[in-house]
C-alpha cells in the first residue's frame, strides 16, 4: 500500500490516503486511493489527449451546412 497527503471534502483537512490492495492489477500506480481519517474514496485519473488538428473533421460528426447572408 501506498499513501499520500491530500485534501479530503469529508474531512476538511490534510489527511493521508492510502491506495486499497487493487484486484486490477495496478499495484502502487492504483488510481482509487482512500482517507485514513473517514474511509471517503478518492478516484485519481490522469488522461493524456490528443487535440484535434485545425481543420480536421472528428469522426462522426455532421458536416456543418453553411448559407449565404
């Protein structure tokens, strides 16, 4: 187990929070940590993505239909 400082709304204070034995897999990099103080679940997610480039469609979108003024 692995824990951390951090803030709990629960708490109102700086407590530890420790990551729970994870049945994922993710061993210390697990992203549900929980406070030491009430037992309030955290979930920790970090997201790497990627911009859409100017003038490029996303998929499945509608063209957009445009009119003269």
């Amino acid at each position: 187990m692995s824990d951390r400082e951090l803030h709990c709304d629960a708490c109102q204070d700086v407590l530890p929070f420790e990551a729970p034995p994870c049945v994922d897999g993710h061993g210390a990099d697990c992203p549900e940590l929980v406070c030491t103080g009430c037992g309030a679940a955290v979930l920790i997610a970090t997201v790497a993505v990627r911009p859409p480039r100017l003038g490029q469609r996303r998929r499945n979108s509608r063209p957009v239909q445009r009119r003269a003024a």
